[in-house]
C-alpha cells in the first residue's frame, strides 16, 4: 500500500537542526519512494474556483502558525507500519505527521 505523509511543523520552526531527516530517510529506505521540503508558504499561493471565475490568495489556505513544511510518499505493507515509520521522523518530536492511504 502506498501512502502520503504530510510533516507539519511551526513555521518559526522550520529548518532548525532539530528537522534535518537525513538519518530517517536512510533507515526508511526503499519504503520512502518520493519527498521533499516545501518552500516557506510566503511562497504559497491558494485558489478558489467560484462562480465562474478563479479567487486567487497569496499565502496559505489556513492562517495558521502550523504549516505543511515537507511530505514523503511510503509504500508499507499496511497503516501500522506507515505509523511506525512516520513516528521516527524528527518532526516527530515537535510538530505532527499526518499519514493517510493513497487511493490505488
């Protein structure tokens, strides 16, 4: 099964020493098929299609200090695993990881 972890963290927070995955992506070996950091969301852009026409916002959808700050694609043979995984992260620690299915 393969699934999308989404690490989110204090924005004030990322980048520190503390997030740094290297030891992580390597125990997670072939299981991490796909990930990355994400730029700050000063570089987000959002949008609403409504009515015809297309909202666009610069920013984040949520205004929030919390912000998906990277994610990684996991194929495990179920959720415990994916959990497993997901809770050696160092974002671990300080932030969350949300883990859920990708419909295959």
């Amino acid at each position: 099964m393969k699934f999308m972890m989404w690490v989110c963290v204090d924005d004030a927070l990322v980048g520190t020493t503390e997030d740094d995955p290297g030891t992580w992506i390597a125990e997670t070996g072939s299981r991490r098929l796909e990930g990355s950091q994400l730029r700050p969301v000063s570089d987000a852009t959002t949008l609403w299609p409504r009515d015809g026409g297309v909202f666009v916002s610069d920013g984040p959808f949520a205004e929030t200090k919390e912000q998906i700050a990277g994610y990684d694609i996991l194929e495990c043979a179920d959720m415990d695993e994916a959990l497993a995984i997901a809770a050696k992260h160092p974002v671990a620690k300080f932030g969350a990881i949300e883990v859920r299915p990708i419909w295959e």
